[in-house]
C-alpha cells in the first residue's frame, strides 16, 4: 500500500499565525485522519474526515484547527492562530475503504512555534 | 476500545527473533489488534492485525492466545532497522471510534 505524502515537512511559525498542512491525496482514498505527537508524547488523534465531513473529533481539535479538501484536492489541516503548544509532528492517515480498514501514515510534518 | 499494557523497553540481539508481548485483558468480541510501530520521528507505520486466528506477513508473525486476552509480535529475525517503538492497539472494526488509541509502547533496541 502506497504511504500517503504530506507538505510541508518542516513548518517553523510564529505565535499567532496560521499555518496550513497539506496530505497528498491518493484518487480512490476517501477516509482521511489527522493525528499530531508532541515532542517526548504519545501519537494522539485529532480528527477523521470521510466525504468532505468531519466523522470524529477529539477534544484537542478545537476552534482554532479545521480541515478540508475542496474538490478533491489536497486533505487539509489549518491552524488559525498557532501557540506555542501546537509545536509537534503533524500526521496524516489514510483508509482505502472503510472508517473501520488499517490506517496507513504518511511521514508527518514537523511544525515549530516561536 | 480496550487499553493495552506493553514493557517500555526491550532489547533484541541482532539475527535473533524479538518477542514482543502486549496484554489486552479486557478486549472486545470484536475488537481486533492491530501492531504499528515508529521508527525515529517517522509515521507510524502499519505492520500487522488480528481478531483471533494467529496471522504473518512480510514483516511479522501475530499469535493471539486463545482467550485474545494477550498476544505477541514476532520478529523473526530482528536487524539493527527494526529498533523503533512499537505499538500494540486494539479497535472495533465499524464506523464509529475509529480512531488509533496509541499508548507508550515498547521500545525495541535491536543490538549488533
């Protein structure tokens, strides 16, 4: 199976900015996640998204993360106005079928907060 | 789904096979397991899953004990690319909750 490919790899901000992280989309994939691991921390998840809606949310997507693909393009995560505590590796995920199917990761991007 | 308890750290000579043990004691008729692991800062990467029948593929062999109340990853010849984290979930298969619960994990050290 074909890892999904996220951009950019490395994303250094400042506080306050907003920040756009983009997944790769493969055509027949449809069910996409996001998922962010904080430096020393466990991988934990943010969000799933399936037919250009969000299926599931955790508590850590708050107002100020949302997540799109318009028209097939690329799967989106955007960070309204980034804090210091948003700096970590950024991960997207992939099912080919199901929201129930094996997650395939893509390599992350690592974004940096000043 | 159902917590999983791993050893934080093992370590494996390299060439030899590396058990890796995980205990899910509370797991679900229909939850499976499932084995990622992290090599580094990179994706976790998908290795193998289970429901009940043991499994292998390209990278590793799955026995699941028969009570799916624990089970062991097996390496069978570990080398020095296979130290990384890894990790040992458990999920439904349906279409809600259908996130990845990650856990601490075991370290695998894969030594010379």
């Amino acid at each position: 199976e074909p890892e999904v490919t996220q951009t950019p790899s490395h994303q250094v901000t400042q506080m306050g900015q907003e920040v756009i992280l983009r997944c790769v989309p493969i055509s027949n994939h449809l069910y996409f996640y996001w998922y962010r691991q904080i430096l020393g921390q466990k991988v934990e998840f943010l969000v799933s998204f399936y037919n250009n809606e969000i299926s599931e949310k955790s508590e850590i997507f708050d107002d100020q993360f949302s997540v799109e693909r318009p028209d097939g393009s690329n799967f989106t995560l955007k960070i309204r106005s980034t804090k210091l505590e948003d700096s970590a590796m950024y991960f997207c995920a992939r099912t080919k079928t199901g929201l129930g199917e094996t997650q395939y990761f893509g390599p992350g991007t690592r974004l940096l907060v000043l | 789904d159902a917590k999983t308890t791993q050893p934080p750290s093992m370590d494996c000579a390299e060439g030899r096979a590396a058990n890796l043990p995980c205990n899910h004691s509370t797991i679900s008729g229909n939850e499976y397991v499932y084995w990622y692991r992290q090599i580094h800062s990179q994706g976790p990467q998908y290795i193998i899953h289970g429901l009940k029948n043991n499994e292998t593929n390209e990278m590793a062999s799955l026995i699941i004990t028969e009570d799916r109340k624990s089970s062991t990853l097996i390496l069978p010849h570990a080398t020095l690319r296979d130290t990384a984290v890894y990790y040992c979930i458990v999920r439904v298969h349906n279409n809600a909750g259908n996130m990845l619960t990650f856990g601490g994990g075991t370290r695998l050290m894969v030594k010379p």
